[in-house]
C-alpha cells in the first residue's frame, strides 16, 4: 500500500511539472509557436523557464486596456497601447532604430496571445513590413491594474499602467 502511495504521489508532482512546462514548435504554414500544449506528432522542444514554479494568476480583463510601458531583461523598453476591442500595439523604439506591431489579442487563463497584422521594422534606415499573421504568446506571471510581468521566449517583461 505504501509503494502504491509513493507512486500516486510521484505521478501526481510528475503532472503538476509538466503543466508549468512552454514549447515551441514549427506550424504547417512555417511559423514559430509557443504554447503549452505541443501538438501530438510535432517536435516541439521545451523552451526553459528561468525561476520557480509558477502559481496561478488571475488576470483581470477589463484592468488590461490602456497604455503601459514595458521593460524586458536588458532594460528595452516598449509601449503597449490595449485596446477594450481586444487590438494591441506594440512599439519599440531604440534610437533611430523602431519596431512596431500591429495585433489583435485573446486571454485564456494565464496566456496572452496575439496575433500580429503587421510587424514593421526600421533598421538602419531600412523599412521591412510583414503582413503574414504571426502568433506571440505571453504567460502572466504576476497581475494587477497598474502593473503585470509576462514570460515570453526566456525573458520576463515588466508592464506598468500609464
């Protein structure tokens, strides 16, 4: 009996790890996807987490529209301006160099995911455009109405409301 509780309990932490777990994977059309639920047939490798294990948070939908200011890792610094018509842009502008992205966004559970109508980027005086729908994922790591922190591929960004 205690060897059969031993191993319910070891199946049981085995299960909670693997739900803390992000992959990427390649799509049919190409693109690169980051999610929690790798498609069965696809090699779809772990992304690594940095930190502890993370507890749920509840994201508060109608806190989320308006303009934040959001820091990465390296001190980047972006602005996100969230529309309550689920529509999301984010810029980035590092000297004469910018980035915008152009989106609409969905949230289920701790996901934020946002599918990009455009991405265009001005680097060294070059314009590039990209129409082809790109899908970013964010998992919320802390939430509240004027500051939450997303992880997205390695790196945690700090939101704060404006």
């Amino acid at each position: 009996m205690r060897k059969f509780m031993l191993i319910l309990a070891m199946l049981a932490a085995a299960t909670q790890v693997t739900a803390d777990k992000i992959y990427t994977w390649v799509d049919d059309d190409g693109q690169v996807v980051f999610g929690d639920r790798p498609p069965q047939n696809t090699a779809a490798e772990e992304v690594k987490i940095r930190g502890g294990k993370s507890v749920p948070v509840e994201v508060d939908i109608e806190a989320l529209p308006g303009t934040w200011t959001v820091i990465d890792d390296t001190g980047q610094v972006s602005t996100w301006i969230i529309s309550d018509q689920n529509e999301i842009e984010m810029e980035t502008i590092n000297g004469s160099n910018r980035t915008l992205v152009d989106g609409s966004f969905t949230i289920e559970d701790q996901i934020l995911n946002v599918t990009t109508d455009l991405i265009q980027t001005l680097i060294n005086n070059k314009m590039e455009r990209n129409d082809a729908p790109t899908l970013l994922v964010y998992k919320f790591t802390e939430f509240s109405e004027t500051r939450f922190k997303v992880y997205n591929n390695g790196g945690i960004l700090t939101a704060n409301k404006n």
